[in-house]
C-alpha cells in the first residue's frame, strides 16, 4: 500500500488533504507518521476515509503525535460517562447507548460544537491535533466544517493586524456555553475559570501566523468587554468567509484529524432523533500558547 495525501478540493489545495494507502489499524513506520506530520503542516485537516477502529486503536494512533489529553472538559464525569477518559464523546448517546432527549443537560453542552472553536482552548495548555472517528452518523446533516486560519491572518488588512497583533484573549467554556444561555452549576463555574491565550500565534512548524480565535473567548485584556467582544465577532466572521472554510461531509469510519493551533472548526445540524456517535482522541501542545512567542 502506498501512502497518498492529496488536496480534498483541488479549486482549494492549500487546505484539508485526504489520505489514501494507510491502515490506521497497525502499527506504522516512522516514514508514514512524518509523512502525516508533514501533510498536516500543509494542509492542517486531514481526511482519512474507511478507518474501522476501536477505541485502543484509535488511541494507539494518536499517540503517535504527542501526549494523549484527558477529557476534562466533558460536562459528563465519574460514572455517568459512557466512555474512557481517553476519548471525547462526542455522540448524543448515553451510557446505555439510547439517544439523549431534547432537553439532556449534556446533549445541550454538546450543542457548544456549533459555535466555531478551538479544541481545549479552555486549557492553559490547549489542544495541538485532535482526531475524530465517526463510529455512527445520522442520514442528513451532521457536516463538520474547518476554518484556515493561516489564511484568516494573512487576508487582514494591516491596521487590523497592528492592533491585534499583541493581544492576549481569556478563554472559558463559561464564554461559549453563555452565548447559548446554557446553565451552569457554580462548581462548574469554579472549574472553568477563565485562561490566557495570544490572538495571533506562531505556528511552530511554518513559522506561519495564525488567528487563535474560539466562541471560548470572552475577553480580551486592557479593552472594554462589550469592545472585545464586538471585535472578536468581526474577526470570527472575516476568518469564517466560506473561500477560508472546508466542510468534511462525514462517511461512517472517516478519521478526521486537525491541527488546532491553526484552525477552528464547528458541528453542522442533524436531526435529534437520529444517533451520531463520534469520538475523539486529542493531544496536548507543547506549552501555553503565551509561551510560544508570536
Ligand atoms: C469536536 C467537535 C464537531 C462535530 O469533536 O471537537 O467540535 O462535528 N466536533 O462533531
Ligand atoms: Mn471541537
């Protein structure tokens, strides 16, 4: 088997790739994850379609890219949950498997995936790649679309860039949870204290600039809150003009892999009664984003 990433649209090559000629089943050889690295660097999404995996083998492959994050950020904890601390649930099931109601206190957190974020940006240490295996997908909807966010910084205009170019953003899951009008218990509220984060990083492999934007920002430091926010909302929108975004029409076992530190991404609608079960393996950056120079 032969390993091929090529362009997912070619009219748009410099964003999302798809991967051919891998089983993600078996153990891989160190030409094969830096080809994939490699890929990852230039395309920042990357596709890879007929992937039937369990969850330790989706696990094994992640850790080839770095340390495993826990998935602290679920709202489901302790017994309830219906997976290991490895994955992220991201499905609308229970842990009896049945469909969560209309009114499910974690299938409405979960509805926090249709704002464009990016992943555990809510960590002091964030999210470097996430990986998502579609184990079941409903019969309409459910797209998940990617924002480059490379491109996001380069199509400013300069002024926007110069006044932007130091800031340092406050991340919480209180932030996006809030723009739905989601309740949050005051333990929770403890928990997800707020984060800092640069809005524009470097990304560590290209030396390319980056938006770091994410619906987890609520403010940004030595501005007005209502000035932040109203800033931040024109920046989301400029960075997600559909010529910057892919949408990944999902197939059941697709593997979809990310790099946070250069994209956003959001969940697209599917109907209620339908299960969608993806999980979601996610590795850790090296260090806080302020850490890492800008
Ligand atoms: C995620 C996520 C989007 C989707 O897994 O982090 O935001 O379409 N998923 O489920
Ligand atoms: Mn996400």
């Amino acid at each position: 088997m032969k390993l091929v990433i090529v362009p997912a649209n070619p009219a748009a090559p410099h964003f999302a790739g798809e991967v051919s000629g891998i089983d993600l089943t078996q153990p891989l050889a160190p030409q094969q994850i830096s080809a994939i690295e490699a890929a990852m660097a230039r395309f920042a999404v990357l596709a890879f379609r007929n992937q039937v995996l369990t969850d330790d083998q989706q696990i094994a492959f992640t850790r080839y890219f770095g340390p495993l994050e826990q998935a602290t950020g679920d709202i489901v904890q302790g017994e309830a949950r219906r997976l290991p601390m490895a994955l992220n649930d991201i499905s609308n099931l229970d842990r009896e498997g049945n469909i969560r109601a209309r009114d499910d206190r974690a299938r409405l957190f979960g509805l926090g995936n249709r704002l464009w974020h990016s992943d555990s940006s809510f960590k002091t240490i964030p999210a470097r790649f996430s990986l998502l295996s579609a184990r079941q997908i409903p019969g309409q909807g459910g797209n998940t679309e990617f924002g480059d966010m490379r491109a996001a910084w380069d199509t400013l205009d300069r002024a926007t860039q110069g006044e932007i170019r130091g800031l340092i953003t406050h991340h919480s899951q209180l932030y996006s949870r809030e723009l739905l009008g989601f309740p949050f218990t005051d333990a929770e509220r403890e928990q997800w204290a707020p984060v800092r984060q640069r809005l524009v990083r470097r990304h560590a492999e290209t030396g390319r600039l980056s938006l770091y934007l994410s619906a987890h920002i609520g403010q940004i430091e030595g501005m007005p809150t209502p000035e932040a926010r109203a800033l931040l909302r024109d920046l989301t929108e400029h960075a997600t003009q559909r010529e910057r975004t892919h949408a990944h029409v999902w197939q059941q076992h697709d593997l979809v892999m990310w790099d946070n530190r250069i994209t956003m991404h959001r969940a697209r609608p599917f109907p209620a009664d339908q299960v969608r079960d993806m999980r979601r393996t996610t590795i850790e950056d090296e260090a806080p984003s302020l850490q890492q120079g800008g």
